[in-house]
C-alpha cells in the first residue's frame, strides 16, 4: 500500500513510514502515522508534572531576571564611576539578550529604558543585543528536536498534533512552503509563502505582540517550522529590530521617551 520509503524514528511502536498520500490502515493494522498510542496516563503524569516544576523554575528565574535588571536600571543614574558605569550596562545588555529570547516576555522594555537613560549612545548596542537575543530564539525553534515534541504531545494526549508532526518532519523547507500553500484558500497560500518574511518583520514591531509570543515566541515558531531559511531570517531580524534604535541614534531619545 506504500511505495518503498525510508522510515522516521521517533516514534512509540518503532520505525515508521515516511508520510506518503495517507490511506486507511489494513484491518487489524496499525499505523503509527495515523494512530499514535500514548503511553500510561501515570507516566504522562509524572512527565507532565516533572515538565511543569522545570518550567515554573524558569519562569522564577526569568522573574529573578527582571527585578535584578530593573533594580539595574535604577542604580545607573546614581553611579558616578565611568568603571561600574560601563559593569552595570554591559550586565544589562547581557541579560536583556536572554530575556528578548524568552517567548511571553516583554524584554523590550529594558532595552528602551536603557536608551531612554542613556540616549543616543547606547542605541547601537540596545540593537546588537536586540538581534543576537532573536537570533537565539530562531534557531533554539530550529534546532529543538521534533521527537521531543512527539513526546509531550503524546503525554498530553494531542494525538492530531503528533500525526502532524509525523507527517511534516521528513518533509523539505520547499515541501512545506508547497504544503503551506495548499492549505490556504485562494491567493492567501500564494501571498502567505511570498511573503512570509515580511510577515515576520510586521510581527515583530507590532505593539503588545507579547500576547502572541513577544519577538522570542515568534523567532521560535519560525525556527520550528523549518519555513524560514536561516541566512534569509538572521537578515530579516537585523532589519526588522533596526528602525527603533536607529531613530533614537540620529533623533536621540525624546522620540521614544513617555
């Protein structure tokens, strides 16, 4: 019923079929493609519990974060010593890095403060640190294993997640523009590939885009997708941060200043 096709790992019952035109499973067969089996709820549990204590161990660490930065920013107008001056904004720009890569977190906020405070001289750096920290995000998503997705969706039961998975991780990047495309309706599919790095530029200067994910979710999702190229993205992110910090350069910082 499938033509000779190389098998993907990853899966719960062993090596699997490559995705071809999906067609129903013999009587009394099973496919793991079409019908991935989770493992015991107490396993999923424990998983999912041991999951949860890492991320709300993150999410202290990056609240640690913000109040160490924050309580940063609030020292540098009382140091007086060009020393511990240049100390407090490199460990600024440092951890604004790690937090612009966390998706939900609205690192940005330091890096304007921080141009705010420090005007037009701090800028090139606030846009360096702006594109390294989405650049960290792009490729965590790329390079984030799709077995390790696999199994979380298999642990919270996300069964049609898991066929998708199943389904897109042998596929090309031109494979999945193609399939991109004739999901779509009409034109949409055709505007949708074109365009998709301007897309993500868009999204990226939108305001309060920390609800779909802030920069970092954004840059990750590209990354996981395997739609963006990694040259075409590091590009589009150094554009698309570019426009704030180049204006607070040559205009200084009253454009942005509340």
């Amino acid at each position: 019923m499938f033509s000779a096709q190389r098998p993907i790992t990853g899966c719960p019952h062993g090596p699997m079929p490559a995705p071809g035109p999906i067609r129903a499973a013999p009587r009394g067969g099973d496919l793991c493609v079409i019908q991935p089996t989770p493992p015991p709820l107490r396993f999923s549990a424990l998983r999912i519990a041991l999951r949860l204590a890492v991320l709300f161990a993150i999410g202290y660490g990056i609240h640690l974060l913000l109040g160490v930065a924050m309580g940063l920013v609030n020292t540098l107008p009382q140091t007086a010593q060009s020393g511990a001056r240049v100390g407090l904004i490199v460990a600024m720009l440092v951890i604004y890095t790690v937090l612009i890569a966390v998706p939900f977190v609205p690192g940005i906020e330091i890096g304007v403060t921080l141009m705010i405070l420090r005007g037009a001289e701090i800028a090139p750096a606030v846009y360096i640190a702006t594109a390294l920290g989405l650049t960290l995000a792009y490729f965590s998503g790329r390079f984030l294993p799709y077995a390790t997705l696999h199994r979380i969706f298999l642990d919270l039961r996300l069964l049609k997640a898991c066929e998708l998975l199943t389904r897109i991780q042998p596929l090309t990047q031109e494979q999945r523009l193609d399939l991109l495309r004739a999901k779509l309706p009409g034109a949409m599919g055709d505007w949708a590939v074109r365009f998709r790095y301007g897309a993500i530029a868009l999204l990226l200067n939108i305001p309060g885009n920390a609800v779909i994910g802030g920069g970092g979710g954004i840059c990750m999702i590209a990354g996981l997708s395997h739609l963006f190229s990694a040259r075409a993205m590091v590009l589009t992110i150094a554009v698309a941060v570019a426009p704030v910090p180049l204006a607070v350069w040559i205009f200084g910082p009253s454009l942005i200043a509340p």
